[in-house]
C-alpha cells in the first residue's frame, strides 16, 4: 500500500533534496495542492451555510422587533388620541 501523497512528497525531499523534480514529484505536489484547496473551497461553503444562517435569524429577530415597536407605537398613539379627545369633549 502506498503512502499519502503528502507523505510521499516529504519524503522525495527531504532524503534527496537537490535532485531534480520528477513528474511523479509534480504529481504530488499537484494532489497537494488539489487537496488544500479543496479544503479551503468546503470550509468557505460551511462559512456560507453559516452566514446565511445567521442573516435568516437576525432577519427574523429584527421583524419581530419591528411588530413590537410598531404596536408599541400604535398603542401610545391611540392613547393620547382618547385622552385629548376626552379632554376636548
């Protein structure tokens, strides 16, 4: 069974380091650097998932907030509407 690429690739260089590269050296270093980024390309979709997440929950919180302060409004409005109108009568 063969090593991780990884393995493979620090192994090459460390034992013969001014060799030149080989194909299958570039082919390593290729799977490595294939690999990275697919790490960094699924770990930018989870802070996506994520950002999204949160938007859809402060979004949420903000509508509630709005209800109250509008209700909150409307009923000091309706208030002093009845005390000047029974002031006035």
């Amino acid at each position: 069974m063969e090593n991780e690429p990884e393995e493979n690739l620090a192994d090459s260089f460390e034992h013969w380091p001014n060799e030149p590269a080989t194909r299958n050296d570039l082919r390593i270093l290729a799977t490595l650097v294939d690999r990275r980024f697919n790490k960094v390309d699924a770990q930018f979709q989870t802070m996506q998932t994520m950002i999204k997440e949160e938007l859809f929950e402060f979004r949420e919180a903000m509508r509630k907030e709005m209800f109250r302060f509008a209700g909150f409004l409307t009923f000091c409005g309706l208030t002093a509407l009845g005390i000047f109108a029974a002031a006035f009568r």
